[in-house]
C-alpha cells in the first residue's frame, strides 16, 4: 500500500472513529439526561452515507474487504435508518432504536479506531482483541433486539400508511416481511465472517508470541 493509500486511510477511519464516538456520546447523554431516545438516530445519518467510500474501497481493493460484505452492512443500515427509522415518526422513541444505534455506534467507535491505528503500524494487541471480540456480543444486539424487532414493530405503520405506494413497483410492507425472513441468514454470514477474521487475526498473535 503506497504512503499516499494509507494516509487517505488512516484519515477515513479517524474521522469515522471521531464522528461515532460523538454520536456515542450524543446517544447517552440525551438518555441520561432527557430519559429519551428520541434523536439517537440524527447523528448517525451522514456517518452511514459516507460509509459507502468503504463498498468502493473494497471493489477497487485498497482493502481487502471485497465487495459483498461492506455492500451488505451498508445497505442494511441504510434502509433502516433512511427508508424506517426516518420516515416512519411513530418508530422513533422505541426502545429497539436506541438499542440499535447504541450497538452500532459502540461497535464501530472500536472498529474505526482499530482500523485507523493499523494504518500507522502494527496497532496495540488490545485494541486488535477488542476490535475482534465486541463485535460477539454488540453485533447480535444491534441486530435482533434492535434491527430487527424495530422493523417488526413497524410493519403495522406500514401497512396502515401504504408506505412507498406510489415510489415503488412493488407492496413494500411485503418486502420488509420478506426482509425479515432473510435478515437472520444474511445476517450470520457477515457474522460467521467475523469470526473467521478473528480467528485469523488473533491466531497470527499467538504465533509470534510462541
């Protein structure tokens, strides 16, 4: 990777380290202070659209990532939050948001500080260990209870307000039905993946230290 590739790296990742930390914060203090959760999405937003760079980044190969999986993660996020969570105002004080955007917001503050301390050299082992094992437990959070169980609660809205009616050329409350059956699957695929990588990436630690 030439010096150039890894500054624009390792400046990506800063920046998104910095930005999910500051809607970590945002996300908490409006909790503890307000009781709400309503809001806990805002800062989110623009951090998601930005993360596309990563399906490019990944098709082009600067990081070996692929296409699918960043394609996927991105997606998923983004037709919750834009298509769901925004659209739909009576979802927007649920629990299941705030528990999404707490597991997302959390996960991806470790992950993009991790990532951006690659980018200089060989990062600190606990920051790899905690990049490579959080996910275990933050990823099924933000995904069931959160993800998930919010398009649930959403179905009736959308049935009632014939969401998407005249954007779309197909029932979209059937979609997200459909979604719903599928999102286990593809879910445990980005999953299983994971803990390949960690695997991989904590086995290599092991090795130099024997």
């Amino acid at each position: 990777m030439s010096p150039m590739q890894s500054f624009y790296l390792f400046s990506y990742n800063l920046f998104q380290a910095l930005g999910w930390a500051v809607s970590l914060f945002k996300i908490l203090s409006n909790f503890l202070s307000a009781k709400s959760v309503n809001g806990s999405y805002s800062s989110a937003g623009e951090l998601i659209s930005i993360a596309f760079l990563e399906v490019i980044h990944g098709a082009i190969g600067i990081v070996p990532s692929g296409l699918l999986l960043p394609l996927m993660q991105w997606g998923g996020r983004t037709h919750y939050l834009l298509a769901i969570v925004r659209r739909i105002h009576e979802v927007q004080e649920l629990p299941s948001v705030f528990i999404t955007f707490f597991a997302w917001s959390l996960s991806e503050v470790i992950r993009y500080s991790h990532y951006a301390l690659s980018c200089l050299g060989t990062p600190p082992y606990w920051t790899t260990y905690t990049r490579y094992t959080a996910f275990i437990v933050l990823y099924p959070i933000g995904v069931f209870p959160g993800e998930m169980w919010l398009m649930y609660q959403a179905l009736p809205l959308i049935k009632k307000k014939n969401l998407y009616a005249d954007s779309l050329p197909f029932n979209y409350y059937y979609f997200v039905v459909v979604l719903l059956l599928c999102y286990p699957f593809l879910w445990l695929k980005l999953y299983l993946h994971l803990f390949k990588q960690r695997r991989s990436k904590l086995g290599k630690h092991q090795k130099k230290q024997n």
